[in-house]
C-alpha cells in the first residue's frame, strides 16, 4: 500500500503542477510580459511552495508540450550539455483548456 499510495501521490502532484504552469503562462500572457524560459519556471514554482528540481520543470514542460498545451523552443547548452527551454507560450488547444478551467487526466486545477 506505502508504494501505490507514493505513485498516486507522484502522479497527483505531476498533474497540479502542470495546472499552475498553464496558470502562470496565461497570466504571463494577460499581462503582456515576455515569454518565460524554464529557469523562471522553475523559479516562480520554488516561490509558491513547490519543491521541484529543474530537469523536473523540463520534464513537466515537455509534458505540456506533447499535450499540445504549450509550444517553446528548446536548445542544448553547449557549455553544461542541460536542455534549455524558453520562449514558453500557450496553444490555442492551451489557451481553450486554460480558460475554462477544467481539471483533466493530465492537469489539476487547485
């Protein structure tokens, strides 16, 4: 049971933290600031309480992605070999999903 219940437990805040980077992207977008990168993700996720490590922000990100949520362009960094991420912005599949608020099998809306 200790197993299942950390694999739900994983899988439920994968899914609520997909929720808050749409929510941060939209208002990003609402407020006309410049497309975010994953450090400022990554950062802005640490500052409401979410313990998450970088690559995780990237998996989350390319997650949103494949989702058809989000759209970013990503480069390796020639010098440290990480992936970066930036120019993070919403679909319009996103976009529709976003505005009406709907928790799905793969986004928690808290």
């Amino acid at each position: 049971m200790g197993i299942e219940f950390a694999s739900e437990r994983g899988l439920i805040q994968a899914r609520r933290r997909r929720g808050i980077i749409l929510k941060l992207v939209r208002q990003g977008h609402e407020n006309q600031f410049s497309r975010m990168d994953d450090f400022e993700v990554w950062a802005m996720l640490q500052k409401l309480g979410q313990t998450v490590g970088r690559d995780q922000v990237v998996t989350l990100l390319q997650d949103l992605q494949v989702l058809d949520y989000i759209d970013f362009k990503s480069q390796t960094n020639e010098i440290t070999g990480r992936v970066e991420l930036s120019m993070i912005q919403l679909t319009a599949t996103g976009l529709r999903f976003v505005t009406a608020g709907r928790s799905n099998d793969d986004v928690l809306f808290a």
